[in-house]
C-alpha cells in the first residue's frame, strides 16, 4: 500500500484497515514530504480514535496540540470527538445549501492564542453545509516562529504554515499568507491574519478563498 493511500485510510477513519498495515510494520510517522504526518494529519479533525491507534503504535507529538493530546493518552485520560449520533444536540447557527456555499460567510466564534505564541485556534460558529455538520476548531502550529518575527508582521509561501478544515469529505488545507501581532492597549493584543482556503486543492468543485480578519484574540 502506497503512501497516498495511507492518508486516505486515516482521512477516513478507517480504523481497522489502519490497525492493520501497523501491523504490517508501516512508519506511523511516515509522510508523503508535503502533507503532515499522519497523527498531525488526524488532530485536525480531532479524529482521537485515529490518534489513539496511531499514539500506541508510536507516533510523535509535532505540534503542541499533539503533545497534550499523547499526555492525555498516557494519563489515562479518555478524549472522545463528537458523536455523530447525536448531534442533534449541537445548536447550529447557520445552514447553508451547498451550491450556496462560501466560507467568507461563516462568522468566526473564537481565536485563541496562547500566551508563549505556540499556537494558534480558530473557531467558526457551527453550520451545517447539506448532510454535515461543522464543529471544527482549526489550530496552526507556531512554534518554529520567532516572537519578535510575529510582531513584525510575517508573508508565508504557499504551504509554510498550513492547517485544514475538513469539508465535502476531504481534508481542504488552509494556509496562512500573513500574520501580525501588535498591542493595542496595555495588555491587550491585536492579530492580523490572511487566510487561503484551498478548496481547489482536492477538486470540490468550489473556489478558493481570501478572509482577512483583524481581532482580539483569546489567550490561554
């Protein structure tokens, strides 16, 4: 089985089949050198079976995210993604036909920081887009940036600082394009960000797309 087909099992939650070619002796820390490795992969869908299976069979933290995930794994404790049986129980608060669609229409809820410029989440409020429901945090690695770089104002290439939002069942990359953080008031920051969706990427038929977003973001 080739790389390609690797990130299509875990793309789609294919548990036993993943479990298997481990057991075949696949690297789970494997990459095709343009996606992320499959774990990082799988943590932006909160995907914590996959995590779980990938964790056990030693899959490395790359990502802060990743890191208190694998320590909730080795303390026992139970992270559990959202059941799909019951999402009737998640307040939507937009439902858009598909043909409709544009991401730049979704408002966004929440964007944290933390303070030691680890990472960065982004939260839309929930939609539903046809048949799927959408309760996904986006989360960016930082930790390879210099703080004084942020604050200066930083242009990425294409592919530098990426993350995905999975969507018309495929994992659709996000890149951020530039990224600025400043002080406002005394303690309060201002971040600014631009954001490529690339809905192009796996062939979904929808165009890609710009947001700007210039905000106080939550710090953790």
């Amino acid at each position: 089985m080739n790389i390609e087909e690797i990130y299509d099992l875990v793309s789609d939650s294919k548990y036993e089949a993943v479990q298997k070619e481990i057991d075949n002796g696949i690297d789970v820390n494997i990459t095709d050198g343009v996606r992320q490795p499959l774990a990082e992969f799988a943590s932006f869908s909160d995907d914590f079976k996959m995590l779980e299976i990938l964790w056990k069979a030693g899959a490395k933290a790359t990502t802060p995210y990743l890191e208190e995930i694998f320590n909730d794994f080795e303390n026992g404790t139970i992270r559990e993604a959202i059941d799909e049986n019951k999402v009737e129980n998640i307040e939507i608060a937009h439902t858009i036909e598909p043909e409709k669609f544009r991401i730049s229409n979704i408002p966004i809820s929440q964007i944290t920081l933390n303070n030691e410029l680890q990472y960065l989440s982004i939260k839309f409020e929930n939609f539903r887009v046809g048949e799927q429901i959408v309760n996904e945090v986006i989360k960016f690695d930082l930790s390879e940036l210099e703080t004084e770089e942020i604050k200066k104002g930083i242009r990425f290439k294409k592919d530098e600082l990426t993350s995905s939002i999975y969507l018309f069942d495929v994992h659709n990359p996000i890149d951020i394009e530039y990224m600025k953080l400043k002080k406002k008031f005394l303690r309060e920051n201002i971040i600014e960000l631009k954001l490529l969706f690339d809905f192009e990427h796996e062939s979904t038929g929808y165009d890609n797309e710009i947001i700007e977003i210039k905000t106080c973001p939550n710090t953790i």
